[in-house]
C-alpha cells in the first residue's frame, strides 16, 4: 500500500489524500488486533524515491505535489512537460508523435510507455485509429461490454420481434446480425421491399404470398421482371420466419425457463450459430484480430452459463416471453468482458481509476480538463452527508461521502502524476467536439508553480519552422496526410515548407506508396465536372428510338448533370412507405381523372348533375380505388387509409368546383387523359434534330376544353396541380416551363377527333387541387365562403387576350375573374390579365419549339454538365434527390450556377419578338 506515512489504530482521521489507503490500512490493523495476529512495523522507504532515481524533476514532483509549503523546481524541465491542443483528435495525434520520438530517439519500448485518460470513453475509439496511422502497436485495458456483439443482438432482437410483433426495427436489425445464414443480398432486397410496402406485423405471419406493389399507388402492369422479384421476396421472407415460427410454437405461453432456453439453443444450432461462431474466430486469428477472437469465443460459453444459470435460479416458475426476454437482458447486461493483451511489446492504454500498470518510464495523460482530472465531486444522494457519518459512528459502514470522494479523487491524481519513472505529459484540448470552450485542469496551475519553467507546447497555431514541420513526419500514413495538406495549403496561396517537396519524391520512389502520389497528383488537377458521354454510350442508355417527355426535358434544363443521373443511368431514390404530397397528389389526380371518365360513360353533362351525386360519386370511385389495391399501396395502413378518404372533401369540391368553372363558360371538355404517344389517341411529337436524329416525345394531356365559333375552334389546355403551381412566363422563356404551350403545339399541329380546324390557341391553364384555408372576420355565409374558396383557386396560365374569349371562360366576370387570370375594365377593355395575343401565341410557340429542339440536341451530343439553376434565393438543388452524387460546391471555382434572372412580361414578349426577327433576317440573308 503506497501513503506518506502509516497511522495506528487511533488517530486516523481520514483528511488527507492517502485517506483511502489509510483507510484500509486501519482496517486491517484492527481485525488483526481483534484476531491476536501480530502486525509487523511498517517499512518507510528512503526518499528520494527509488523508482525516481533517474529524474530529479519526477522526484521533485512526487514530493511536493501536496505539500504545503512546497519547493519550486526553477530549471527548464525535460522529463515533465505540459501540451494543449486544438481538439481531442489532434491531442491523441500529438501524443503519439512523441511516442514514436521516444522510442525511436530515446530507445524506450512500446511497453515501457503508458497512455492514461480520466474519461477513456471519450478518447478509446479515436486512439484506436490514430494509433493504428501511427503503427503504433496498442492494448485498451478496459472491460468491454457484449451488448454490440452479434450473437447476443441477434439473441435480443429475435425475441423483440415476437414482442414489438414483427416491427421492421427488430426484424432487420436481427438479420443484420449475419448469423441468420442467409445472404446480404438477399436481406438488402427483402429490407427493400418491406420499406416501400410498410410491411409489419401479421403480413409477415399469414401464411398468404406477397403480392403488394412497392409504392402507395400500385401500378397496374404485372411484368414478368416483377414477378419472379416476388417469388425471390417471398422466398426470402420464408427462409426468415421459418425457424422463427417454429421457436415461437415451442414457446406460446407460460413456459418455464428450462423450454425457454431449450428452445432458444436448439434455435441456435438450427441456424448454425455455433459453427458460425468458430469460422469468425478462424478469421480473426488468421488476420491476426486476437482481441476479436478472444472476445467471439467468450460470448459464446457466457451466453450458455446465462442459460444455466436461469433454469438453476428459475427452477419450475412459469412466465411469458416478454419477462423472459427482460431477464435474459438484464442476465446478459451484467457480463463485460476482461481481455488480455494480445503482445508484450504494446503500448498500455487505460483509464485513471482503473489502470494497475507494470513499471511504466514514460507516461501520457489526456484530457487533462477543469471537471474531468480531477473529476468533480458527485452529490450527496439519496443519504446525506451527515446521515453517512452518523451511520459510520453507529458501526455501519457505507460508501464515501463527497469529502471522502474529493479525497479519493486527488489520490488518483497523485498516483497517476508519480507512476512514471523517467518521462510525463499531460495535455488538454481547448474545445470539445461541439466547439465549445474548455479549460485547463487545476493541476496544470499546480505544476506550474512547482515547475516555473516547465516545457509547454501547443498545436493551437501552425508551426512556423522547419524543425515544427520536421516533427510532422513520423509516420507514413500521418506524413503522407500532412504532406497533402501542405501541398493544399499551397494550392490556397499559403507557404510550403521545403520539407514536403522531399517528402513527396520518398513516397513517389517507395513501391507501396506510388499508386497514391499519382492520385494525389490527379486529385489536384481534378475539377468537379461532368464530361459529355461519348455517342456509342447515349446510345447503349437512351436506345436507337429516344423517348422522351416535356417534364423530363423541363429536368434537363434545371440541370443536365440531374437529368443524366435520373433518366440517363436509372438512379432511384430509395422507396418507403410514406404519405408524401407528390403521392397524394397522384392520388387526387387519379380520382379526378376516373371522374371525368364516368361522366364520359354515363353520357352526363358537368353543367347539370347535383352535388349530392357528385360527393357520392367521388366517394365511390374512392373507396373502388383502395378496394382494388387489395391491401396494398395505401390500404395497407389503415391510417394512410382513413388519411385518404378525408381527402374526399377536398376532391369532391375539385371536382365540383371543375363543373363550377365549365357551367360558366361557354367551353366544353372534348378529351381527358389525351396521350400523346405511340399507342396514343395522339402520335408522339417527333423533333428531328440537325444530326438528323429524331426524339419522340410523348405526354398526357389532363383536361382538353374546346369552344367552336365561325373563325375556328378555340382550344383550353387544363393541367391539374395539387401543389401551388404559378404560370410564369420568364419561366418559359429559359425552359422551365414547356408543359402547357407544347401540350397546346401538339394539339395545334394534329387537330384531332372533335376539333374543327382551323385550331386557335383559348389559353393554357393550371387548376390547383387544394382544400385552402378562408380567412374573414365576422361572421361569413356559405355563398361568401364558396366564392372565397373559388377565388383561392383561380386557375393560373396565359389566354388569348380577347374580350369576347374571356367572357366565354367566365360568363359572370364583373371586373376580375373568379376562375381565370383576366379582368374586363369599364368599355369592355382587358385590364390586368395574364394574355397574349394570337401572334405573340405563335411567338410563344415557335420559341418553345426552339428550346426543345435546343435541349434535345444536348441531351443526343452527351451534354451532363452539373449546372443547376438559381433564381433569387431558391436553386434546382432545394428539389434536387442527387446531390451525394454530382458534389456541387460553389466554393470550387468551376461549379457555377446558371442564374436566371426574374424578367417582366412585357421583357419576355420584346426579347421574343427580336429573336422572331433575327431568325427572318437569317432566312432572308442564306435566301
């Protein structure tokens, strides 16, 4: 026992740092006296200490650290020597730069050096890959938890799956355990699917094959690539919950420990856990991880002493599987397992408090922070100070009370500070992980008085010397990062040291390390862009006929780089099973559309049925659409069903507010769901390209509206949006909105079946599906709410700036319109209304056409540059689902932004008609 000096039987008062030692020493003495064994005179050993024999300094230390009055040590330390850092990491970094100076400078071994921390939880994971850079050979002496090891998660998880029944969280993470014995592959795909069908619960248990369609609103096509998927899903799914539904027959109900724990083993070894167990420790000792080994071939027998122990304890009580699964948690939780050190010749790392080293000559403390070395004292607790120290008067003993704990705490600091016996270091970080500020302990202010010119140093500021760099290179993994750091720094205008450039041309000459020069190499030269694809790969991706659609090319003008990854290599978003607003949306159009079709069917008018019929009819076609899912899609989830069917309220006054809008105009609905395609009631637009490649865009027309009057037929292209959805025509004009007016070329250039030529251009118009909130003080009368609600949906788009044509859209306008973007002035005068006229229609159209031909001709010649675009304060990026992919980074001086700038109406239609004029002029001049 190590003290200053020994106390008798009386006169212990427990006030001093050695007080737990003289503690036990007491104690000692007096069952000794008490049982007539004769106590030796204790041994005082000659100071200096023997141990310090080689260091004044240490000596000087260990003499006066709580000594009052104490000596100061006036001369330049060289054995004790104080370091802050910038954070943890580089903390743990500089303290193996100094070991691996000691033992190479100084001769010491790896095992005559110690690395001690008061909070090792903070320091063990980042000292594992520092070290490791460093080749820094390492033994953690601590006692590890097996909660994280896979048997017993696998063990843990399989009971929570009957528990939680069968939630995805208990099923995968048992999967992931990789000793169910089935492949990764196959697990990823199955994990896949039950995501995007939100599988739980007795789906998993009913005995009834999968046949759900990943995605709330299932598709109608059954290929036969999506059907042998589900026999690979259900086949999966079988191989999972086969032993998993045999353990639970063995173990339905009140079950004594002895069944429990028969089944669990015979779980095990149908799944060939045991012999899964012995190939992972083969391949832990063959790659030389005997830590891992030791650690896989303890779990196993300490698993099977839990279950000895539970049917020895339990004996004949029966309990469910809920409270046998807490006992075996709570079992398992109270076993840590004890490793011993896989070399001799490793460096010691350990706690302060727990840490009982062999002699150690030098010696790292970390974290050596105000609170953490030595730690704050804990409160009292449930039992006062006081109540201890009467309670230890009546002779029964408890633990410390916070004196006698402040006490114990200076003791380890004592002993920790006189453990080495030639060199010590303490260091702190200035900030934590999070940036915040800490302080150095009180102990550096004490070795700063006993020590006025002790050795300090930092890494707070960069080094600036050649000696400072030189320190850098002490390994080959950390000195390769430096120097790529350094030849970054240099990149940014910084100085560069000479030392690096030999740095380099070593590494470059050195077998293992070429590879990387050269990556280095190229990674200064690269730039973050996209090379166009040659035109033997355009065609291996988009196939000899391209298909394309006006949405896809609007995608590519917001960013080619998005478009290439999306529609070009196939990249998906990982599906799950979530109500999002695209899905309600498709749902609500889905809906409108199956109501259009019936109107079609029952040879009804939207000017004339009652609303009553048509609440009852949207509920109808509603409920038909999730009967038809069959349990899948969004009738899967009951409250994704009950979430749906409130939607009715909002469809059904879409749907009578559509009929509002028809009733007061003169127009009429001629076609729903017009597709243009090659099986389409409408052939493809084809654009033939200067390469005299040719492009087939393809679309659906939502709602067509047709007026017939003398000079032709007027025609109104609807587009139903169920998010707020703005015509602009700046947006037109730089190709972000190419829907409408090629809906409107399309039916321009084809005519079709109901259509009277000659075709004139009515409008192009978004209708909003929504359910908006009224906002009006006082009280308010269901007319005044109907026409409050008819004006937050006004549709949004571009007529043709005709009076008489506008009155035809809403026959009742008195002044602004409630259902179109017009507004008739006094005199029978267009006021403020979104409209062109019939030239600027043409304008509008050959420009479009233009664009498209543009963006086409770019997409054929290979074109993924990444370059989003940004208007004002929002970018393409904001609704961008690959930006993990392109690694878009304005702060590379070739990533840019294509900016578009907010234009005015009035600007649009000018720079249209010079473009219009240019091109005649081209035409002119070539003719």
């Amino acid at each position: 026992m190590c003290c200053d000096r020994p106390e008798g039987v009386a006169g212990f008062e427990g006030t001093d740092v050695f007080s737990a030692v003289k503690r036990t020493n007491h104690r000692l003495i007096k069952m000794s006296l008490e049982l007539g064994i004769e106590v030796e005179h204790p041994v005082i050993l000659n100071v200096p200490l023997f141990r310090f024999e080689s260091s004044v300094e240490l000596s000087h230390l260990e003499q006066n650290l709580n000594a009052y009055p104490y000596k100061t040590y006036h001369e330049k330390t060289r054995d004790i020597s104080l370091f802050s850092s910038v954070n943890i990491f580089s903390e743990i970094e500089a303290a193996a730069r100094d070991i691996v100076r000691l033992c190479r400078d100084d001769g010491l071994r790896y095992r005559d050096v110690a690395v001690l921390a008061r909070n090792l939880a903070n320091y063990e994971k980042q000292i594992e890959v520092i070290f490791a850079d460093y080749e820094i050979p390492y033994f953690i002496d601590q006692k590890v938890e097996i909660s994280n090891h896979p048997l017993v998660r696998m063990l843990l998880s399989m009971l929570d799956i009957f528990i939680e029944n069968w939630s995805y969280e208990a099923v995968f993470c048992y999967l992931k355990t990789g000793l169910t014995g089935i492949k990764q592959s196959c697990i990823d795909k199955l994990e896949n699917y039950v995501l995007a069908c939100g599988i739980r619960g007795s789906r998993w248990t009913n005995g009834q094959d999968w046949t759900m369609s990943p995605g709330l609103i299932p598709e109608e096509r059954n290929t036969e690539a999506s059907r042998r998927g589900l026999e690979e899903i259900n086949w999966v799914r079988a191989a999972v919950t086969g032993p998993l539904l045999k353990f639970r027959r063995q173990t339905k109900g009140r079950r004594k420990a002895t069944e429990f724990c028969g089944a669990l083993y015979n779980f095990l070894c149908e799944l060939g856990v045991p012999a899964s167990i012995e190939t992972m420790v083969k391949q832990f000792k063959n790659s030389g991880q005997l830590n891992l080994a030791n650690e896989a071939s303890q779990v196993w027998n300490i698993v099977m002493e839990v279950f000895d122990q539970m049917v020895e304890v339990m004996g004949d009580e029966t309990f469910g599987l809920e409270r046998f699964a807490n006992i075996l948690k709570i079992g398992l939780s109270e076993y840590k397992l004890g490793l011993i050190p896989a070399a001799l010749d490793q460096v010691l790392v350990g706690s302060v408090e727990r840490s009982k080293s062999h002699e150690v000559k030098a010696l790292y403390i970390l974290g050596t922070n105000d609170g953490v070395f030595p730690a704050t004292t804990a409160e009292e607790g449930i039992l006062s100070d006081l109540d201890k120290e009467t309670l230890n008067k009546a002779g029964l003993e408890l633990a410390s009370d916070t004196r006698g704990k402040t006490f114990d705490e200076q003791y380890l600091v004592y002993r920790a500070l006189t453990t080495a016996g030639n060199y010590l270091r303490l260091s702190w970080p200035i900030a934590d992980h999070e940036g915040r500020t800490l302080r150095p302990s009180l102990i550096i202010a004490r070795l700063r008085k006993l020590f006025p010119a002790i050795t300090e140093a930092s890494n707070i500021l960069k080094p600036e010397s050649d000696q400072a760099e030189m320190e850098l290179v002490s390994g080959k993994a950390p000195a390769f990062r430096q120097m790529v750091a350094a030849f970054r720094q240099k990149a940014e205008g910084k100085k560069l040291w000479p030392l690096w450039p030999e740095v380099y041309r070593w590494f470059a000459g050195q077998e293992g390390w070429k590879l990387k020069c050269e990556f280095v190499r190229a990674a200064f030269q690269y730039k973050n862009l996209s090379l166009p694809v040659s035109k033997a790969k355009i065609t291996a991706l988009y196939g000899d006929t391209v298909y394309s659609s006006v949405s896809r090319l609007e995608r590519f003008s917001s960013c080619p780089f998005a478009y290439f990854v999306q529609y070009g290599l196939g990249a998906k978003e990982r599906k799950t099973y979530r109500l999002n607003p695209p899905d309600t949306g498709t749902f609500m159009h889905a809906v409108i559309e199956r109501f259009s079709g019936e109107v079609v069917r029952e040879n009804l008018s939207w000017r004339n049925f009652e609303r009553e019929w048509c609440d009852a009819k949207v509920g109808e076609i509603m409920q038909e659409m999730l009967d038809k899912m069959q349990g899948s899609g969004l009738s899967a989830s009951k409250r994704y069903t009950t979430l749906t069917l409130r939607l009715k309220r909002v469809i059904a006054r879409a749907v009578w507010l559509i009929a509002e809008h028809i009733r007061r105009s003169s127009f009429d609905p001629i076609g729903y769901e017009l597709d243009f395609s090659d099986s389409g009631q409408f052939p493809p637009m084809i654009i033939e390209l200067e390469s005299r490649e040719k492009i087939h865009l393809t679309g659906r027309i939502d709602r067509v509206d047709a007026l017939r009057k003398a000079e032709g037929t007027y025609l109104r292209i609807i587009d139903y949006k169920s998010g707020s959805k703005d015509f602009k025509l700046s947006d037109v004009f730089y190709g972000l909105q190419l829907q409408l007016i090629t809906y409107l070329d399309v039916l321009w250039q084809n005519g079709g079946p109901n259509i009277t030529p000659p075709v004139l251009p009515g409008g192009v118009l978004y209708f909003r599906i929504d359910d908006p909130m009224v906002k009006k003080q006082g009280k308010i009368s269901e007319a005044e709410i109907e026409l409050a609600i008819m004006k937050a949906l006004k549709m949004k788009g571009l007529l043709l700036a005709d009076v008489q044509l506008v009155k035809a859209m809403d026959s009742r306008i008195d002044g602004a319109s409630l259902i179109v973007p017009a507004r008739i002035n006094k005199g029978e005068v267009l006021g403020k209304s979104s409209a062109a006229s019939l030239e600027q229609f043409r304008l509008l159209r050959s420009h479009v056409s233009k664009l498209l031909r543009r963006l086409c001709s770019e997409i054929m010649l290979g074109n993924t540059a990444i370059k989003p675009y940004r208007k004002k304060t929002v970018t393409f990026c904001n609704y961008c689902s690959f930006p993990a992919v392109c690694q878009f980074d304005t702060a590379r001086e070739e990533n840019t932004y294509k900016t578009i700038y907010e234009r005015k109406d009035e600007e649009v239609w000018v720079l249209l008609a010079e473009s219009s004029e240019e091109k005649e002029g081209e035409s002119h001049g070539e003719n």
